[in-house]
C-alpha cells in the first residue's frame, strides 16, 4: 500500500441559500401562494422573459406533476419550480427540461401552414397513384390518424383528422374500375379525390410548399434550443433555495 503522507481534515463552508419574500422567510406554504408566472401571463419562462431568474427552489408537490402545468407537447419530462422577480414583485414560475434537441417533429394538418403544406404534399403523391407514407396505430379512439414521413433527413409525425386520413387511404385506382363499370362505390373515390385536390393547394409549387415547412423546422429548433437554454441557466447558474 503507497505511502499517502499525514491524514488531513479541513474545514470547508457549506452556503445554503434562504429565500424572503416581503420580509418574511419563503416557506412552502408562502410559496404556493405566490403568483405563477405561467398563469397570471399565459406563456412559457423561455429566455425573452421579462422578470429575471433569481433562483430555483428545492421543492416539488403532490399535484405539481398534474397536466394543469404543462404545455400540451411543447414541454416535457423533468421540472424545476423556480423564483422570478419583475419590477420587484415577486412569482413563482416552472421550467422543464424538455423537448430535448432531437430528429422528430410534429405537425397536425390544423394547426399551421406547415400542416397544410404537408398534407397538400400527401394529397399530390395521392392523387398521383403514388405510395402513402407509413400510417402508426390510430389513435384517439379513431378520431385521427398519424402518418410517419422522412423529409430532408428529419422524421415527421403528421397527424389529420379522421376525414383526411380515410381520403389518404382511398384506393382512387380502384375507384376509377368502379367507375368505369358504373359500380355505385365510385362515388366515394371521386368524393374523396374532389377534396384531395382541394386539399392539394395546387396553385402553389412545390418549392413554396417545401419553404413552409422548413420555416416551421426552424422555428421548432429555435424553440427548442431556448428550451434548453433556461434549463441549463436554471441548474447550473442559477442559486438554489431550500424551503
């Protein structure tokens, strides 16, 4: 066994943060009844926040898991609750650790030009006789239905309403036989094709369908970065407080 030389000890500092608020000592009772920052304005703590980070707390609740703090999709996983000052007053406010930077991204048909520049580039292979893209397991109890594209090397989740993915599933091939032999079926797949071709947007090129779905990409990775951007403020920068 090496020689170490003579055991030492030292003495080392510990700090540990205390939080007040309006003089009084921040106990987590006091804090739950601070205002929340992501109720009173309705938005995420992303860095263009108006009030300044001043801390994390060490502090977690029964219901704070609960959907009611969350954003639908656009956060996720681990969470800090954190304190927040602007113009002196203060807020309590959380932050998460994700959506992570990652290759997939979601798009509903509804919810942006994306959407509708995807689903017109679905309805154009479509009306072409080309291959759908593979469709996952419907979900919602039938209501939608989620289409898995590769578009410029990103993996896209394209979800529709239930109409929408049923006229992608229509065999129109088939539906131009029915017809040809006055099979009274046909007019479904003439049905379906007439909003296909609406849906198709078939004014506009390509090129230009292209542009509004790689805007939305980068605006997602934008977000997404400013996501990680406080996390990473919060646990590393940021002094904690123990309530």
């Amino acid at each position: 066994m090496p020689d170490l030389g003579e055991l030492e000890i030292v003495e080392r500092s510990l700090v540990i943060h205390e939080a007040k608020a309006g003089g009084r000592r921040l106990t987590k009772s006091l804090f739950r009844q601070l205002p929340d920052w992501n109720k009173v304005h309705g938005s995420l703590i992303l860095p263009d926040c108006s009030a300044d980070i001043v801390a994390s707390v060490s502090y977690h609740w029964k219901e704070c898991d609960d959907t009611g703090y969350k954003y639908g999709n656009q956060v996720s996983g681990e969470h800090i609750h954190i304190l927040l000052s602007e113009n002196n007053k203060p807020y309590r406010g959380t932050v998460w650790a994700g959506p992570r930077q990652r290759n997939g991204i979601d798009i509903n048909s509804w919810d942006s030009m994306a959407g509708e520049a995807i689903a017109a580039k679905l309805a154009r292979k479509k009306i072409n006789g080309e291959d759908m893209p593979r469709e996952t397991d419907i979900t919602r109890e039938m209501l939608y239905g989620e289409f898995r594209l590769n578009y410029k090397g990103r993996r896209i989740a394209f979800t529709c309403d239930y109409e929408m993915r049923t006229d992608l599933q229509t065999s129109i091939e088939r539906d131009a036989v029915r017809s040809a032999r006055g099979d009274w079926l046909s007019r479904i797949g003439q049905e379906a094709r007439g909003r296909l071709v609406k849906v198709a947007q078939l004014q506009e090129t390509e090129e230009a369908l292209e542009a509004k779905v790689d805007d939305y990409i980068v605006a997602e990775d934008s977000y997404r970065a400013d996501v990680e951007q406080v996390w990473r403020l919060v646990t590393r920068e940021t002094p904690q407080v123990f309530i």
